[in-house]
C-alpha cells in the first residue's frame, strides 16, 4: 500500500465528506475511536480486512475503495516453496530422460493425490519435477491438460502458502494452457481465490462474474461439470462482492450458486475440478458471511448442520466456527475447534493466517496456556 496515499489517508478524506467525526465513526463502525485515530495519522499503517470492511460499510463504500494494493514486488519464498517458485517462474531444464505423456498423467493423480489430502509439502516435492517434465511434452490436448492442471495445483499451493506472485505466474500459465472452456474455468475459480487474499475484491468479482456469464449453462442440457464449473464461479464472484460491501450482488450469486448445487447434487472433485462442489459446498459459504458481516450467532446457529464434512472446504467452515467462538466470547470452544482441525490437517492449518489470527485472539484473553495450545500456537507461527 502506498505510503504516500495509504489507509489512513482514504479514510480520513471519506469520512470527512460523509461529514462524519471520529468517534461517529467509531460507534457506526464498532470499530475502536483508538484505532481510527491510529489509522488516519499513520501510527498504523494497516489493519486486518475485517476492520476495514466494518470502516467501509459504515461509510457505504466498496471495501476497496480503502484497502486497494499496489502488487507486491516478487521476492524469494521461504522454504519449502522457493524450489515451487522457481519451477513455474523459470525456464525448465531438459529433463534426463525423455517424459512420456502417460508417466506425466500418472504423476499427476499423485500429486491431486497429495493436494486433497492437505500434505502440501508431499504435493511440492511432486509438482517439481514433474513440472519441468509437462513442459518437455507435445502440444497435444492431453499434454496442454496435464500441464493446465500441474500449474493450477502449484498456483492453490503457492497461493495458500501466501507466494501471491509466483501463484498469479502459475495460474495466468495454467490459463494459456487449458485446452478447453471448462478447465479454463476452474484455473479462473482459482486465480479469483488468489484476488481475494489479496484484497482485491473488485477484481475479484468482476473475473468471477465475466466467467459466470459466459459460462451459464442450458440447465437442461449442460452436464454436472459444466453446472459445478458455473456454481463455483458464482461462489467466488460471491465471496468477492461480500467482502466488497456489495451484498446484493453477493445475495443474488448465492442463489443462483444455490441452484446450481441442487441441480447437481453432490461431487467429488473431478478430472478438471480441484475442489469438491455440492450443497454443502454452497452451505459453507452461506456460513461464511455471519463472520464477513459480524453476525456470529448465524455461523454457530448452521454449524451443527454441517459438521463431519472433509476436504479443504469444510476445514475453512471450521476455521470459521472458531472465529464465531472468538467473536462471541466463548475462547474455550475456539481452541477446540482449531484443535480439531490441526489434528485432521496439520499442514494446512500451518499456512493459514486466519488460523493463527484466531488463535492471537483467543489466547490473548486466557490467563494460562495449557501444552496443547502452545504447541497449536508453534504449529500456525504466532510469535511469541
């Protein structure tokens, strides 16, 4: 974010049109007169994306309007994922031996393998070499296939581990590649993933529904790919417009993602999909909003309703639970709820900055730490 015209300074000059004083705003927003006024006179330089959605839907404006990022500058990751970086940012070596499309393909069931199974550091030692293997293949459709999905998983990885610009390299790639409409669409359903952890939510959204548009299908004619491959673009451009204060726009996606669900049913993730997609998927997301939208008791009240689900997709509806325990005071039911999931998904959890945000925020409020939350709390990274 750019010092020059920051945070702080877009808040004030909003505030000061919306005739607005800071502790108005702070009683508006539920969000401290301290911090406000820490913001605007640049003793703080951020703030993390759900104060600024609370100042923007205060001062009814799209919550980039506040937060809109300059790209970050490429630096080298931290490892396990530099030997990642380089393989989609560089040119590959020429491999040993002469690839064959099969051993690609083969290896590549390996590493949805390892992706699905959340064993992140098993999917990067894979993707690797076989990386540089995809690219020493033909240009036939199932080499352009193999290679579209390899850089899709590497651009989820890196984007889940936080390398946005190594993930944006690897997803614009993977879209070069894709041999047809629908696997096109599932790269785009990742790489509007990867805005979102940005905080670019307008791109974000406007992506997401580009793609949703053209790719509408003939409900009565499409297949269950091609309706899931919709549905989870609607999802996206959802998750997008709500974090953008646009609730409308994110309401009418819901729907239509909803339907889609039920036309479906529920799916496994397929050849061109990396996710799994289904009712429960959209369920989730309808969770998510009372944590976007500070309305906790929303995501306790459905929580029930969806416990015992798998994939990565369920364990974020988990990670929202427990920040719904946080925000209602009850810490104890949030540290067993991130306990849970760091059993089921220790290297997921391990990247996961929502995690160990709510974990500072529940062990902030206890006066002792038992073992097992010392060693969560080494497990997500939150510094001493």
């Amino acid at each position: 974010m750019s010092d020059e015209h920051g945070l702080g300074d877009r808040l004030r000059e909003i505030r000061k049109r919306r005739g607005l004083s800071q502790r108005e705003l702070a009683k508006a927003s539920k969000v401290s007169h301290s911090l406000i006024t820490k913001l605007e006179q640049g003793v703080v330089a951020d703030t993390r994306m759900e104060t600024a959605r609370k100042l923007a839907a205060a001062l009814r404006v799209p919550t980039t309007t506040l937060v809109e990022r300059a790209p970050a500058e490429p630096h080298p990751a931290p490892e396990p994922w530099q030997a990642l970086q380089r393989a989609v940012e560089r040119p590959a070596e020429q491999p040993d031996e002469e690839p064959t499309t099969r051993g690609v393909q083969d290896g590549l069931e390996a590493v949805r393998a390892a992706h699905f199974g959340k064993r992140m550091r098993e999917a990067v030692d894979l993707l690797v070499p076989l990386l540089r293997d995809a690219e020493a293949l033909g240009d036939t459709p199932a080499a352009r296939a193999a290679r579209a999905q390899l850089l899709q998983i590497a651009g989820s990885t890196l984007t889940g581990a936080r390398q946005f610009s190594a993930a944006e390299t690897a997803l614009r790639r993977a879209l070069d590649e894709a041999p047809d409409r629908l696997r096109a669409a599932s790269v785009v359903t990742t790489w509007t993933w990867l805005l979102v952890r940005q905080g670019r939510f307008d791109a974000a959204r406007a992506m997401a529904v580009k793609w949703a548009d053209d790719a509408e299908p003939r409900m009565s004619r499409a297949t269950a790919e091609e309706i899931a491959a919709w549905g989870w673009l609607l999802i996206q451009g959802h998750a997008a417009a709500l974090r953008d204060n646009r609730g409308g726009e994110a309401a009418d996606m819901l729907r239509l993602a909803r339907s889609a669900a039920v036309a479906t049913g529920p799916l496994r993730h397929g050849d061109v999909r990396i996710a799994t997609w289904g009712p429960s998927t959209v369920a989730y997301k309808a969770a998510e909003q009372g944590v976007v939208t500070d309305r906790p008791d929303e995501v306790l009240e459905i929580a029930p309703r969806l416990k015992g689900g798998t994939g990565s997709e369920y364990h974020r509806h988990r990670l929202d639970v427990a920040k719904a325990y946080t925000m209602t005071r009850q810490h104890g039911r949030a540290l067993d709820v991130l306990g849970e999931v760091a059993a089921e998904a220790p290297e997921w959890i391990a990247e996961q900055p929502y995690a160990r945000d709510t974990l500072a925020d529940t062990i902030a409020r206890r006066r002792t730490l038992t073992t097992e939350t010392r060693q969560l709390a080494d497990l997500v990274g939150l510094p001493l």
